[in-house]
C-alpha cells in the first residue's frame, strides 16, 4: 500500500462517552496537569465515575478542581495534594477517597519524572529521585490501592512507557524505573487476582502536551512524531481511552499486561 500524498493522517474525534465506568471511584495522581495524568481523569469522569485527583503542586490541583467540579458537578470530583515520595501523604490520599466516596474502585498511578544524563555523567541523586518518583511511587501507590479495593477488588493502572522495551540516550535512569513499573504491575497482578483486583499498565510513547514541549525541543518533538505510525504524537487523551479500557469491565479477563499505546516499542 503506498503512503498517502496528503501527509500522516490527522487525529481522529474523541469518542462519545458510554458509561464504561459509571458509580465506580477513582484515584488519579499527577491529574493536575495537560497530560496523560489530567487526560485520565477527564475521561474517567465522562465515562460516570466520581474522581479524586491528586497532584503535588497544589495551586494548580485547585485550579484543575474548580474546573471539572464546574463542569461534572461537586459530587463527581474532589481533590487532594499527594506528593507521591511520602508515604504518609499517598495513604492519605487513599483514605480521603474513601471518607469522600466510600470507596476505591479504580487506581491510576501516573506519577512520574523525567530527565536526561548520559549515564557516565549521572549523580546517584539523579538516579535515586527518578526511582523513587516513577517506580518507588508507583508501588507506594499500588500498595495503598490494594489495600483500599481489599473485599470488593477493583482495577489498578500503572503508567509505563515504551523507554521499558527500548534504548535511548541519557534515559537510563528513567527506562529503569519504567522497566521495573511493568515488572511490578506483573507481580503484583499476581498477588492481586485472588482478591479480584486487576492489575495492569500503559506504555505510551510520545503524548504531545504543554509541558513536554516546554522541556523538549521542537526538532526533538518533530524526529520523535516521524518515528511513528501515524507520523504524529498522540494526544493525553488518546492514551486516557486505553486507561479507562483498562479500568472497565471489557478487561475483564486481562491482568498483569503492559499495553503499548504506540507503534514503537523497539
């Protein structure tokens, strides 16, 4: 099939919401943002369920609240500052869900960070705050999960990245720690299946946004779209979709899986 004259094809319409995960509750870290983490919780509420988002600065989790509570109502969305490196703030996190809802059917870890160092030239402080951000955070945040969706079970997305699977530049520090989120999503799926919770993780490559921009450059950004099928980065909300797949009823039967949300995971 030959490649179409007209460029890569351009992104489609957001889908109609169809109350894949209506009266269920969610927890959603890093949501106060333009990102995947913000896109999740977005979708999350669209699709019925009520939502407590989290993020570690507060000025903009308060923004973001008043903005989703004025548009999916008080009773839907809530809110809680939750630096995902203290374990006293993420069990209160999970605590609040459950004082504010009742309960916790759905967890999004999507707390995460960045950065670039040649190895060679990387600080143990460079490693050590990747790694207890990305991974240390998301077990501190799929253990308290577990133990909040004890009795009734419940669905828990981690946010991987296809860095696991692939090579690059100055990313090992980050690559480790999105390796060892799909090694812990897998484990703990295991030990979570006989109390009927699921366990599993996206693997997103390139999700344009604010933010990666501001810290990216633009023939970066460009080089990177190139590389994919489609020509071009997603969107937050493109990623979202497959986490609320993962979070509802038509996974059923899936737990302990890293889904590539990309055409690049080599």
């Amino acid at each position: 099939m030959e490649p179409s004259a007209e460029g890569p094809p351009s992104m489609p319409a957001p889908p109609r919401a169809l109350g894949l995960v209506r009266g269920r509750t969610a927890v959603v870290t890093a949501a106060a943002g333009t990102g995947i983490g913000g896109a999740a919780a977005r979708r999350l509420l669209e699709e019925g369920a009520r939502v407590l988002i989290s993020d570690r600065h507060e000025r903009r989790l308060d923004r973001v609240h008043a903005e989703l509570a004025a548009e999916f109502g008080d009773g839907a969305v809530a809110a809680q500052r939750c630096d995902v490196t203290a374990e006293d703030e993420v069990t209160a996190l999970f605590a609040a869900a459950r004082e504010r809802f009742g309960r916790v059917d759905i967890a999004v870890n999507n707390a995460g960070l960045g950065g670039t160092a040649p190895l060679s030239e990387m600080t143990d402080d460079q490693w050590s705050r990747v790694l207890d951000v990305t991974l240390t955070g998301t077990m501190r945040c799929t253990r308290a999960a577990l133990r909040a969706m004890a009795g009734h079970g419940g669905a828990i997305v981690n946010n991987a990245s296809v860095a696991a699977w692939r090579a690059q530049h100055g990313q090992a520090h980050y690559a480790a720690a999105k390796a060892g989120v799909m090694a812990l999503t897998r484990c703990a799926a295991v030990e979570a299946a006989p109390h009927g919770i699921r366990v599993n993780a996206v693997a997103p490559s390139l999700a344009d946004h604010p933010h990666l921009a501001a810290v990216t450059s633009p023939e970066l950004l460009a080089e990177l779209a190139r590389r994919e099928a489609f020509g071009r980065s997603a969107h937050p909300w493109e990623v979202a979709n497959v986490i609320v797949f993962l979070a509802s009823d038509y996974s059923s039967y899936m737990t302990g899986e890293a889904v590539s949300v990309s055409s690049q995971r080599a």
